[in-house]
C-alpha cells in the first residue's frame, strides 16, 4: 500500500474510530493494524493525532531567486551574442551589456543580476550550453637568413605599460594552402588586451606591411615593441626600416615555439577562428569587407566590450601548476586604469564608449560576415 493511500485508508479509519464502542474500537484497530503493518501503539498514535498537526514537508535547502525567465533569456542572450564566452567573463559583461537590452527587466532582476555569481550562470544556462558548439590552421613557415638581423626575445615584455604587441596572421585557406586567398593580420597588447585586426590579399610583404601601417594609425596608443614568429611576412626589410624609423623594438620568437606568442595564438581563435571559422576566401573582394569590419564594428566590439583575463601568477606544485589570474576586465577598461594613456585620450575612449550598444554591433558583425562568407 503507497503512502498515499495508507493517509486515504487513515482518514476512513478514524470516522469510523470515534463512533464506535470500545469492542468496535479493538476489531478497527486489528484490521488497521493488519492492513497497513503497522506496531499497535504507532496505529493508536497516529489515529489520535489531531490533523492540524499533520504538516506538508517543504522543499529543503534556500528558496531559489534565479529561477524567472526574464533572467534566463537575458543571460542566454548575452551569451550567444557574446560567442559563447565563460561565465567568469559573462559575470563582468553583465553591467556594460545591460543597459542597452532591449527587454524590459524590473529593477530587483537587475540587482539580482549584477549580484550573480559565475557558479550560478553555469548552473542556469546548463541546459542551453548543450545546444551550442563552436568549431574551428596556422601557416607560418620559417624565414630567410633576414631573421638573423631579429633578436629572439624569450622573456615578457612590460605586461604593465600599454604598447608592447604581439602579432600574427591567420590563413583563411580551408583545407589547402595552395593558391591564393585572404590572410588576417591580427595584434594584440600584452598590457591591456586591445586588438586590431587587417586583411590582405596573401601574406606579400607589401600587403602586411600596409596592414601594418594602418593599424598603427588605429591605435589610441604608440606602438612600443612588436613580437611575431618567423614567418615571411614579418622578416623583412620593409618591417626592420620602419621599426627602426619609429623606435619600435622589434623582436621574434623561437622557431617552432608557439607560445612564444600565446597572447596572440589565443587572440587568433577567440577573435577569429570563432567567428570566420576555416572557410576558404578566395575571392579578393572580400578583402575590403574584412577591412571594413574589421577597422570600425569588429574593433569597437571586442576592444570595450569583450572582456579578457591576465595571468598573475604561475606555481608548478609537484605535478600540478597552479594559476592565478586578475579580474575580468575589457581592454577598454584597463587604458583607463593605465597611468601611461593621457587624460585627453582617456576622456575620448570613454565618450566613444558611451555612443556605443553592443548588441547593435554584434548584429551588424554578424550581417557582415553572412555577407562576406557569400562571396566563397
């Protein structure tokens, strides 16, 4: 007999109970007894129990606060929009990404919302995670004897002062290297994370050398040092001139060594390979699209709104190395906190920002590169 029935069976018993003799009462109290297993004295107990006292069990452990669905959609959004970052970084997107939601939200879900913990979006958007996956070449080849006018440099830059780069160029060849097709040139700052991102017609010295130049005008910063790898693109004499002209230092790794140039192997794939994937551009108009997203919507995106985090500490304990890292901020917000970007400069990034919506901009990424994977 289910519990249930045995609180059915119970409540029958005792109407009959109550308004029997007490020759009845022995014969009701056999047959509960008999009926339901029950010991006489745990029997007599529960029929004599008054009904006010039967409580209905609450559920244990702390009343849920997350569980409204304005919170999920909003979190699901801001996760998808943000290509699928972690929720440490989801965590601090919440406060810049928040005000421009279209949805409205009451005001105790955006307390609750910039109060969430990293550990409690996981737990919300387990679910959703399962639906989503992202997927994913380097191409670098060793220099010519150029490379030995290079210093390799093995030890880290100034990690505190804004300008030191690290660079690269990412193949969008497909499966083959053969032929002609699209090459991105991608840098990144050590100190702070800023990201400039140009496309050329294959990997000529005169194409990267020009990307190079453009992307140095972009920059809100001077350009202090420039690492890179081996590769062709960047040992050559049109680099060492202009290098030397600016008083840029300009360094390069060991050969077959990438993470020599970590900062920017990461930069590649969660910049890049995440959202143009290994498609094949062949084509050479696309060459302007890219620039044309990648200097204005694509910049603007991931430099004041995507944030990233630093490496604080490395400890190798027995066989485990244990990492230690600083709070997830944009590159945006660690110019601010530099004490090396001047005020005047500091005050036009910040009136940039605030013309800014992210989810403006991330839908017009994602238009723009529809249109250029058209063109393949």
């Amino acid at each position: 007999m289910s519990n249930k029935a045995k609180k059915e069976y119970l409540r029958e018993i005792r109407k009959r109970y109550f308004s029997s003799s007490k020759q009845q009462k022995q014969s009701i109290l056999d047959e509960f007894c008999k009926n339901c297993n029950y010991n006489r004295k745990y029997a007599i107990r529960l029929i004599n129990k008054k009904t006010s006292a039967i409580k209905i069990r609450k559920r244990a452990g702390r009343h849920k606060k997350y569980d409204d669905p304005v919170i999920l959609d909003f979190l699901r959004s801001l996760w998808i929009s943000s290509n699928l970052v972690c929720s440490k970084r989801l965590k601090v997107m919440i406060a810049l990404w928040l005000p421009f939601y279209k949805k409205p939200i009451p005001e105790n879900l955006k307390n609750l919302l910039l109060n969430i913990s990293p550990a409690t979006i996981d737990r919300i958007l387990h679910k959703t995670k399962r639906k989503f996956k992202k997927f994913g070449l380097c191409s670098t080849k060793p220099g010519s004897l150029i490379k030995k006018l290079i210093p390799v440099k093995t030890d880290q830059w100034d990690e505190s002062r804004p300008g030191y780069f690290e660079a690269d160029t990412v193949a969008h060849c497909g499966s083959s290297l053969s032929g002609s097709f699209v090459y991105s040139v991608n840098l990144t700052d050590i100190a702070t994370g800023w990201i400039e991102t140009r496309a050329c017609w294959g990997k000529g010295q005169i194409g990267v050398f020009e990307a190079l130049k453009n992307i140095k005008l972009a920059l809100p910063f001077k350009i202090l040092g420039f690492d890179s790898d081996n590769g062709t693109e960047f040992m050559n004499y049109y680099l060492i001139k202009f290098f030397k002209n600016n008083h840029i230092e300009f360094t390069r790794s060991r050969e077959y060594h990438k993470n020599d140039n970590a900062h920017i192997e990461q930069k590649n794939w969660t910049h890049i390979r995440q959202y143009l994937g290994y498609h094949r551009f062949d084509n050479p108009d696309a060459v302007p699209l890219l620039n044309n997203l990648y200097s204005n919507h694509w910049s603007l995106f991931f430099n004041f709104f995507v944030p990233s985090v630093k490496l604080i500490s490395k400890e190798r304990i027995g066989s485990k190395t244990i990492k230690k890292y600083d709070q997830p901020k944009t590159p945006f917000q660690r110019l601010l906190e530099s004490e090396m970007i001047r005020p005047k400069n500091k005050k036009i990034l910040s009136a940039l920002f605030n013309s800014l919506n992210p989810f403006i901009l991330q839908q017009s990424i994602k238009e723009q590169i529809f249109n250029i994977l058209n063109l393949i």
